[in-house]
C-alpha cells in the first residue's frame, strides 16, 4: 500500500461506501471523483479524484488509482491535468 485512504485490502461493501461519501461530499463541494478511460477504448482504467476540495483557499488534494496494466503510460498525468484545468476554468 501506497499513499492512500483505500484500506489495503478493502472491507465487504468498502466500494459502496465510498462511492456513497463521495457523491455526497461532491454535492456538498468539497469533493470529485471521474473516472480514467483509455482515450481510443473507453477502457476503464481508473480514477482520479479530488479528495479534498477548498474553494475559499484555492486548494485540492488530488489523487488517483489505476489498473497495474494501465501504468507508465501517463494516463493519471493526463486525468489530473485535465480535471485541474477543468477546475481553474469553472471557478473563474
């Protein structure tokens, strides 16, 4: 295990949860999460997310997860260059 909050290895239903504290932190500002797709595929190959969201300050801690055969080929990079820039965009 990595730098994470995803216990290692998860709980029964620890998917569910997680989804559910993020669809309600997402409504309440202060969290997002998107899914990593290949760009030719749609292949699901991850997440990204922003696990803590700070409007007033101007911050996020970003994150993500991807597959092992998703690795090295700058799939995360790319998902949190765009989700920052969608970001600066929408609060300006």
């Amino acid at each position: 295990q990595r730098n994470t909050y995803v216990p290692e290895p998860p709980p029964p239903g620890f998917g569910c949860t997680w989804l559910e504290a993020y669809e309600k932190a997402r409504t309440a500002g202060t969290r997002e999460g998107f899914a990593i797709l290949d760009a030719e595929t749609g292949a699901f190959l991850g997440l990204a997310a922003a696990v803590h969201l700070d409007d007033a300050a101007g911050e996020a801690e970003l994150g993500y997860i991807l597959a092992p055969e998703a690795r090295g080929r700058g799939a995360a990079t790319a998902a949190l260059t765009q989700r920052s820039r969608l970001r600066a965009t929408s609060s300006t």
